[in-house]
C-alpha cells in the first residue's frame, strides 16, 4: 500500500515537473499585405500556437545582418508551375515602443508587384536572423523557409495618388460622349532615414517626383458639346513627397502628401481657348479612421457587409489643393465668358468598392455582375479676380462583369457644373463602357 502511494506521488510529481518546464511555442510567419505606404510588403513576425501576434521584441537589431540587408532574403513566387524571384529592395523594422536595439517584427518591401493568383515563399541565409525570447518561450523556425500567407490578388494595386488611367464611352440622352485620362509619375529617392534609435518608428522615406497628366473629355457632336465636359488638359508638375507613417500621424491621418510646382495646358475639345496656368499644389493621400469606417459600413463581400470575408484595404481619397496663374493663349470664340488670372483650385476624387464576387443567381442581367465600385470625383475653381466659383461634380456607378482590371465595365454617371477653359453649364445622365488602361 506503501509502495504504492508513493508510486502515485512520483507520478503526481513527473507530471508537475512537465508542466513547469513546457515551453510556449512560437513560430515566425510571413504574411503579404496591401499598404499605402509600401504597397506590396511581406511582414515577418512571431506568432502563437493560437495565431495570436506574440507581443515581446525577439529580434535583435544589431545581430541580425538580414535587418540590414535586403539581398539575404530571397522571395519566390509561383503561378502555374512556373516560379519567379522577386526582389527585395528595403527591410522595414517595426521598432516603435521597442527596448533598444530590438524589433517586433519587420517587413520586405519588394520592388515589383507580383502577378495575382501566385504562392510565396520567403527565405534567408544562415545567420541573418538573431531572435531573443522569453525563457519560458521557443521559436520552432528560425531557419524558414516561410509559406506568405495572403495573395496580390487580394489587395489595392495603387498607392500613388492618381486616379485610375481610364478610357471611357459613353451615350447621354441624345449624344455620344469619351473621356481619356492618363497619369504618369517617375519618382527618385533623395533621402532614406532608417530605423533612427532615438525616433523608434518605421524609416521614413522622401522622394521627388515627377508627374505628367492628360485629360481629355468631350462629346462626339460639337454642336452637343455645351451638355458635357469640354475640356483637354496636360499636365507637367514636379513634387516633394513625405510619407506620414501610422506611428506618427498628422492630423489623426497617414499617407503620402506631395507638395510642388505645377503647369497646365487647357483647351476645349476644339481648340478655340486656350488657357495656359503655372502654380503651386498639394496632393493628399491620407488614412484616418472615418473613411476607413465609411468604406467598412457599404462594402459587400461574398454577400456580407461590413469587414467579414473581406481583404482588400481600403483606398484612402485624393485631395488636390492649389493656386494657379493663368495666361490666354488663344481665344477664337468671342462669346467665350470672361476670366481671371488668378484662380484656386481644389479636388476630391474617391473610388469606393461597395462589392466584391456578387452572386446574383436566378437574377437576369444582374447575374453576371461580379464587382460594384462607386466613384466620387468633385472639383472646383474659385476664380479671385471675378469672384466666381465653378463646380464639377461626376459621380459613377462601375458594374464589372469580371475581376480581370483588362476587361471594361459597364459604368453609369451623372455629371454636372462648369470647368474650364469655357466653364459652360453641363448637366447630364451617362450610360456606357469605362477600361483601365
């Protein structure tokens, strides 16, 4: 009886002693995120047997060369049997609140957008990751490589602020109607400050711009062409661009702000007027957490609204703000309304995406819609020396039939107000095919 009591005892004691030494285990896993500060990422920190984030700093700054050195990682992506290497052209350390010389986690920045529907892997050579965690803890993967979890396919394409290159025609009530736009932007980065130990934030990035843009909208019948936009526009700017970071925020937002010198060429679709303007601009392309809720509470995916299901990040508005002298170069038409020199300018354009995969089964026509998008574009001109304000607004509904940005769409818009050069009244109801280019 004895014996057997304290073979019961031994046992009790073994099972306590397991307990006691039973580490938490951790494992590193990547995942590919949408940013609108570095658009295609791939974030590597630890993780919980539970998939919770692990909360401690394990990564020493100092004694991790692959902190330092994006070319020790090496990204595969794989579509169709065919695999890929992508490049890695910054390590972003995500340091902020961190004991010094450590990292919560960090991220690969890549140079190019993969194509969607691909697998990733990410991996590193021997040493180029020094982790320190807790006694009780331990890390399984130290050495990868890592599956990437998330798909390109899932998240936004754009993190410049532009709106979409697009080509568009479209029928009014008794007039056909054509909108072209087109951005272009080469950007050169002239100063990088990473991971500043004193500042404990994401290093920063500013770059110098240079944008080119073509504008053009009218109506196929000139004598119809007082009922749309009348307008061709080409624009050539140079811009200063800062990146505000979440960590550190401004105004409650964080994006990307540019700020520089811009000139302009305005006609109207037959070149009777035209205006040519120099000035200064701002273009903000910020977060907050109000769009971000606004997006949240109309968007559908897989018929649910609101965040369940849904992975594509919210695209934040393009805010415009500028002055612009103006010059006449040319003016045939005498009834033409009189200008100013001197003009501010403002816009505000927004793409909303209220659904994604529709299933409309048993519906005609509408079971083939797949994606709905809804396009908020409002500009306006305050002319100083005339006093005079002139609106724009354009507002559409694109209905994709398919995911696939190479495939048009069908699009519906309602536009009215004035814009220059002739700043004639239009007021119309559009139906027609819209392609991103």
């Amino acid at each position: 009886m004895q014996r057997n009591t304290l073979s019961a005892f031994a046992v009790i004691i073994c099972l306590f002693s397991s307990i006691a030494v039973a580490k938490e285990k951790l494992n590193l896993q990547a995942g590919y995120s949408s940013e609108v500060n570095a658009l295609d990422v791939i974030t590597i920190e630890l993780m919980t047997e539970k998939d919770d984030i692990d909360k401690s700093f394990p990564f020493i700054i100092g004694a991790s060369p692959g902190l330092h050195d994006p070319g020790v990682f090496k990204v595969i992506f794989s579509k169709d049997g065919k695999f890929i290497e992508a490049k890695v052209s910054r390590v972003i350390i995500h340091n902020r609140d961190a004991p010094t010389d450590r990292a919560q986690r960090f991220s690969l920045e890549l140079a190019k957008r993969p194509e969607a529907q691909t697998t990733c892997q990410v991996s590193w050579s021997p040493g180029a990751l020094s982790l320190d965690v807790p006694g009780n803890k331990i890390v399984t993967n130290t050495n990868g490589p890592l599956k990437v979890l998330g798909a390109p396919d899932l998240h936004n394409k754009y993190a410049h602020p532009f709106p979409d290159n697009e080509l568009s025609l479209k029928q009014g009530n008794d007039f056909g109607a054509w909108t072209f736009k087109y951005y272009y932007n080469t950007a050169k980065v002239v100063l990088m400050d990473d991971d500043e130990p004193n500042r404990k934030l994401i290093s920063t990035t500013q770059q110098f711009d240079l944008n080119f843009g073509v504008i053009s909208e009218g109506s196929f019948q000139s004598a119809k062409k007082g009922q749309y936009f009348d307008k061709f526009e080409a624009e050539l700017g140079g811009y200063w661009v800062d990146t505000i970071y979440r960590q550190e925020p401004m105004l409650s937002s964080w994006g990307i702000v540019e700020v520089g010198l811009a000139s302009k060429l305005q006609a109207d679709q037959e070149f009777d007027k035209i205006d040519e303007t120099f000035g200064v601009n701002a273009r903000f392309y910020l977060h907050n957490e109000s769009f971000d809720n606004i997006h949240k509470f109309f968007r559908f995916y897989d018929g649910k609204r609101g965040t369940q299901g849904y992975h594509e990040t919210c695209l934040p508005p393009i805010i415009t703000l500028g002055y612009d002298y103006v010059t006449n170069l040319q003016e045939i038409d005498p009834t033409s309304k009189e200008t100013g020199h001197n003009r501010l300018d403002g816009s505000f354009y927004w793409s909303l995406p209220l659904a994604r995969n529709v299933e409309n089964k048993g519906i005609p026509l509408l079971d083939q819609i797949r994606q709905v998008d809804f396009n908020i574009d409002l500009a306006g001109i305050y002319d100083i020396d005339e006093s005079k304000f002139s609106p724009e607004v354009n507002l559409s509904v694109d209905l994709a039939l398919s995911t696939s940005d190479k495939m048009p769409t069908i699009s519906l818009s309602w536009v009215n107000g004035k814009t220059a050069p002739k700043f004639e009244h239009f007021d119309a109801f559009l139906a027609g095919f819209k392609m991103k280019l």
